[in-house]
C-alpha cells in the first residue's frame, strides 16, 4: 500500500473554487495574506496519517518504540501531537530536550542522541527524567557514569556503534559508514562493556543503536544493519553472557522531493526490518527485542510547504532568469548544502502552463543562495505565491538568521483552519541577545 512519503504533495492539497492551491482546507494565497511570507504551512492531516501508517505497518511487532527524530521540526506543537499519536521523541541537545520537557512531554519516552554530549545536557537529561541514552564513545560513558552516580541513578543506556553499512545518499547525510564520527567501531564494543560491567556501575546497558542514513531509498540496507547488529548481540551474549533486549535501528526512510526520487513505502520497510528480525531471532536462538525506530524526514517532510512572494526578477541576456523570492538560504539552507530539488509551483496559478526557464533565487548575498535552479514554471508575476513542497523536514529546525533575515512564522492547518505554531521572528528579538560593552558605549 502506498503512504504518504511517497508523494510529493501534502494529502488534502488540492485546487478550490479560487483556482488557489489549498492545504489542510486553507488556501495557500489566503495563508499568505494573513500571515505574510516566507511561511512554513503544515498539514496536520499528513502528519498524523503518516505516523499511523507506521503504526498500522509494525502491528505486527508488538515489543515497538516509535520515536519522533525532532531535529526533523522541534516545535512544541509537534511534541504534542507526537505524543497523541503514541510516539517518543528522539532528542540530541540541551535545546530538543528544553523544548520537549517545556511542552509538557512525557520524558520518559524519550532518547538522547548525540556523538558530543556536554556535562550540562547529560546532567539535565538525567534530571528530566530522560527514558534512555544512547552513548557515543568512552568519553561520553566516563562521563554520564560520573553524572549518574552524582544524582544517585542507574540510566539504561543503548550503545550506538556504526555497523559500516554505507547507504545510497548524500556523503553528508550518510551516518553508517567506517569512518563516521558517530558511535562505537564493532572492534571497540568489547572494551566499552568491560567497562560498564566492572567499573561503569551506575549504567544499565540495554541494547545496540544504530543510525545508517537519511533519505535513504533502499530495503536491503536496514536488512543488514540488522544482521550486523544481531552479530554483535549474539558475539556479546556468548562471551559476556549479557543478554540484550532491545535494539535502535535509527531514521531514514526517503521521501519524494520530485519525480526523479522513487522511495519505498512504510510498509515495505517495516516488513523488511520484522522479517530480518525474525530470521535473526531464529538463527540465534534469541527472544524478540525490544525496537526502536526514528523516522524524522518521512513524519513531517512531506506534510509541510514553504510559502514565499516572488519579488525583483532578472533576465540575463542571453542567459538564465532569475525569480527572487522573499527567503532563501536561511529558511532553506538544504538546496546550497546538499544541492537538494524541490517540486515549485504557483499557489495562485496551479495551473498555468509552464512555459519559462526560471531559477528561484533567494535574498541573501551570496550568488550560492538559489533555492530551484532552471525549472519550468507558468511565467512568475511579482506578488505571486511560491510554493515549495516537502520543506516540512530541516527546514526551519535548520534555519538561520544569515544577513540577519528574521525566521518565519509556522502555521499548522486543518479542516480549513490555520493555527499559528511558531511565531515570526520580530525585529527585537532578533537583537535580544546583543550586548554592547560599556567601553563601547560612548555614544549612547
Ligand atoms: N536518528 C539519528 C541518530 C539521526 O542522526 C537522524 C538524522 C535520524 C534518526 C532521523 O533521520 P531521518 O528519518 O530524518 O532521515 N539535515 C539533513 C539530514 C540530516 C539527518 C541527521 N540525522 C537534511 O536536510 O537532509
């Protein structure tokens, strides 16, 4: 069956009786009107719809723990609708953990993340009653073990090792190959039980963790961090005789950002990752563990579209033209990282013919700010209302205030109403955290 993340639009867009793109019964130009722009737009209904696909997916594994990636979008209406729809929350900083904790969310559905952990996040982790820790490193293992004994606790923690599976994606967005900063090498594990068993006794080791990948399109790589990750289970068994039973098999699942990208569906992932679990389980002779996922992208990708108004235009003779638009990089640094595409259209002309070879620039000072290059589009008019789908994932979480833009405003819609979930950035804010010097103050 197919779900969510395999389109490129949000499940209730459509074209009303304005002849406007409308999402969650809002339309897109109206959104723009009230609100102004750049504007993330999230479709409650896409969200909610993808996280029971991956429930409806793994019914059939009962020991599951679905966890939120909320580097994904960390808001604390997601960390509410997270939690109505049964999810835990994978968290990696102070901030994911801040935020979480003030949304009122249970934390002990909750993970840490994280391959530099400071003394301030982990002692706060553990204040907040964080559920489990996924430890990095022997920095990290001296470290929370000092911690917990301070606060007189035992914490479970996962060890994340780095299984050297590389996956089809972006160099950047690639986590478990050999020589990544995350996690444990398999030939360091050993010693980082020693440890825990001997002298780390305020740490309860519980399972493996491992994170591949993101926007990944394949089954069979998730088949093999499986298979690399029970290995490990069963090595530890026979010569430490400790049993774990619980294992993390990360993020990652793809979504579509144009019509080049082909990914899989929930329910194909899940029946590759319950078969290559039963299969392990058989062959080790070992009880069904305990699952962790967390899915980032796929949760909230798709469901939002940033909305921004087509300002100053350039043709260059005989060459490209430019349509700048009202944000760019600092709201969407995806497209200058990682040379990301996006599926563009015009909110208030869906369907126009695309006639014209355009490149959407962004505002910022730096020739690098492009959001789509060369895409064809109906001819852009100034004042119309861009939209571009599947910026629901790292856009505002990695957002900036580069040239000292403000950050935009997000709206979550549904059933025609539109509910602000983060404020705009304001001018004052912007420079809240200035301070000028008193030796510098000469002129005030
Ligand atoms: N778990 C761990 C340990 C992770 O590091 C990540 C993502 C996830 C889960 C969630 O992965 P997802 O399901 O979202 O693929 N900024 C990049 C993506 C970086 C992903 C980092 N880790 C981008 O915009 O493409």
């Amino acid at each position: 069956m197919k779900t969510a993340n395999q389109d490129i639009k949000p499940i209730t867009t459509k074209i009303n009786s304005n002849g406007n793109i409308e999402i969650g019964g809002c339309d897109l130009v109206e959104l723009a009107n009230k609100y102004s722009t750049p504007l993330y737009v999230f479709d409650e209904a896409t969200i909610r719809g993808i996280t029971k696909s991956y429930k409806e997916a793994f019914k059939s594994y009962p020991k599951m723990n679905m966890m939120f990636a909320s580097k994904a979008f960390m808001t604390k209406a997601i960390c509410r609708i997270m939690e109505e729809e049964g999810f835990g929350l994978d968290l990696c900083s102070g901030g994911e953990i801040y935020t979480a904790h003030s949304a009122g969310f249970n934390m002990a559905k909750t993970l840490f993340n994280g391959n530099n952990k400071s003394f301030d996040e982990l002692n706060m982790a553990l204040e907040y009653g964080v559920g489990t820790i996924s430890c990095d490193n022997f920095f990290e293992l001296a470290l929370l073990n000092n911690i917990a004994q301070s606060q007189n606790k035992k914490v479970r923690i996962l060890l994340r090792i780095t299984p050297g599976i590389e996956c089809h994606t972006h160099e950047y967005i690639q986590t478990g190959h050999l020589d990544s900063k995350f996690g444990f090498d398999l030939t360091q594990i050993d010693e980082a039980i020693e440890l825990i068993k001997d002298e780390y006794l305020n740490l309860n080791l519980v399972g493996l963790h491992a994170h591949i990948g993101s926007q990944i399109f394949e089954k069979q790589v998730y088949y093999d961090e499986i298979d690399v990750i029970f290995n490990e289970i069963k090595r530890i068994k026979d010569k430490f005789n400790i049993e774990l039973h619980e294992i993390n098999i990360g993020g990652g699942l793809g979504i579509k950002y144009t019509e080049d990208d082909k990914p899989i569906s929930i329910y194909e992932i899940a029946e590759t990752i319950t078969e290559s679990i039963e299969v392990h389980c058989k062959k080790y002779n070992i009880d069904e563990p305990v699952l962790f996922i967390e899915p980032g992208r796929s949760i909230v990708g798709t469901a939002g579209v940033t909305l921004y108004t087509a300002g100053s235009s350039k043709q260059v003779p005989n060459g490209r033209k430019y349509q700048a638009v009202d944000g760019g990089m600092s709201d969407n640094p995806r497209p200058s990282l990682y040379q990301a595409k996006y599926t563009v259209e015009i909110a208030n002309n869906p369907n126009g013919t695309p006639n014209e070879t355009v490149t959407i620039a962004g505002k910022h000072c730096e020739s690098g700010d492009i959001l789509a290059k060369d895409i064809m589009l109906p001819e852009i008019e100034e004042g119309d209302t861009i939209c571009f789908y599947n910026t629901g994932a790292y856009g505002y979480s990695m957002s900036s205030n580069y040239n000292r833009v403000l950050k935009p405003a997000a709206v979550l819609v549904n059933n025609g109403k539109s509910d602000i979930i983060i404020n705009r950035q304001t001018y004052e804010q912007l420079c809240e955290s200035d301070i000028i010097p008193d030796r510098l103050s000469n002129k005030c």
